[in-house]
C-alpha cells in the first residue's frame, strides 16, 4: 500500500458494502483500528461513513454502531430507507448512499491528495476517474476472495491501488475475547430440592 505521510487522506466508507465485505469474509471491523491505521498513512482529514437508517422501527440493530462512530472522529452521512412494492407486489426496502458519497467526495477532492474509497460498487468507477483527473489518487479497499468477488472489476482496473481487505483484517479486525471454558459442574444446579 503506497501512502506518503505528507499526503492530506480522507477515508469515504460505503456502511452496506464493507459491512458486507467483511462479513463475507467471516470478520468485523473495529472501527476504532481502522481509524488509528489510517491515520498513521498521512495526514486524516476526515472520516466519512455512509449508510441509511430504518426511521419506523422501535430497535435499528445499526443504530449503536452510529452513535459510536458520531462520537468517536467518524462523519456520520445517513438518510432514512425508503419502502417500496416491486413490480412482483413483494415490499422492499431501498437506502442507496452513492449520491452522497460521491457529492462529498468531489467537494473534497480540492483538499485531498489521496481519498481511500472502502466500496466495491462500480457505480464510482466514474467518481474515481474524475478525482483522479483533479490530481487525487484514489486507494480502493474490498475484497476478491469473497465468492463472488465484491469488487466491481471495472472499479479495481480504475483504482491507483486497490486493497485487498482481508490483508487489512490483522489491523483492523475486531478482537474477540476468548469465552472462558464452561465447566460441567457450572451447568448442574446442584440447589437442593424442597
């Protein structure tokens, strides 16, 4: 991976696609490791994360991860899903972020030497060319070894790097604690009876 540490960098994080990628992969991602790798490639300007949010449900599982992540030196991007009947009458959920990412990328890419793209969505093969023709190198992260592949070929070929995420996975991979062994004894109750 080729970075100076001069360069001013900015990490745009598609939520859906690494999320996706890494789970593909069988690993979470630590989000505060990820920010402190980056960080030691140049100079982080900024963080951005993109994902929709379920406005009408009580409990959204992704809710914790973005109130962590608002906290702690992430910019939080989100919109609410919206809800649809497909020509089939089956209801689906829709919460696409590229519009989003791609205007804050080209408002940023005055700013930036090197933008860090972590999707593999070949909708930004174009957003890509064009940061690049201001002068800005793009580093692409996701996955081929997924089945399938999670990187768009057409957006890996546009890339100045492309990064294989599952060599990043020692630095920025969740670490889960051992669970301490159960011993039989633990699962008798041995309470006497009455």
């Amino acid at each position: 991976m080729l970075h100076y540490p001069e360069e001013r960098l900015a990490l745009f994080i598609d939520g859906a696609n690494l999320f996706a990628a890494a789970r593909a992969l069988n690993f979470d991602i630590d989000y505060k490791r990820l920010l402190n790798f980056c960080g030691k490639r140049g100079r982080l300007i900024r963080a951005f994360y993109y994902t929709a949010l379920v406005e009408d449900q009580e409990y959204s599982p992704i809710r914790p991860l973005v109130d962590w992540l608002d906290y702690n030196g992430y910019t939080m991007v989100t919109k609410p899903t919206k809800e649809y009947t497909d020509a089939s009458g089956r209801r689906k959920i829709k919460g696409n972020m590229d519009i989003e990412l791609a205007i804050d990328v080209m408002e940023m890419a005055q700013h930036l030497d090197h933008i860090m793209l972590f999707s593999g969505d070949g909708d930004f093969r174009r957003l890509v060319e064009a940061v690049q023709r201001k002068g800005v190198r793009v580093s692409v992260i996701s996955t081929v070894r997924s089945t399938p592949p999670m990187i768009a070929d057409e957006l890996r070929r546009q890339a100045d790097n492309f990064i294989e995420l599952m060599d990043l996975a020692p630095d920025i991979a969740r670490a889960h604690a051992p669970r301490p062994p159960v011993e039989h004894a633990q699962l008798i109750d041995t309470t006497p009876v009455e």
